[in-house]
C-alpha cells in the first residue's frame, strides 16, 4: 500500500480540519457511520482499512480545494 496516497498535508491546521470532517462526512455514508479517517494536526490520514479508489479521489479533491 502506498502511504504517500493515504495522507496529505494541508497548509494550516484549519484547513485540515474542515478536509477532515469532509472527508470523514463522505466516507461514514459508505461505511455504516464508522470513522474513517483521522487528523494529525495538519495532516489528514485515511484509516488503512478503509481506504478505496473513491475515497483517495475525495482526499486528493479535497487537498486541491485547499
């Protein structure tokens, strides 16, 4: 797996929290409310078992917004 598709870090902690939350919105509707990702200060990280083609879509669309 490659770590480098299932991270990105964003320029302020702000920004990453709001890419969190998008993220995390979009991903429990797949998967039954679960978490499925987490936030290390600037840094957005996708769980590894819940990581698919849609979601690093949505990760990379949301690090481009930023």
């Amino acid at each position: 797996m490659n770590l480098e598709v299932t991270r990105y870090e964003f320029k302020t902690e702000s920004d990453a929290q709001e890419a969190w939350q998008e993220l995390d919105r979009i991903g429990r509707q797949r998967n039954k409310q679960n978490t499925i990702s987490f936030r290390e200060g600037k840094v957005v990280y996708l769980r590894p078992e819940f990581i698919s083609q849609r979601l690093m879509y949505e990760l990379g669309r949301l690090a481009q917004a930023f």
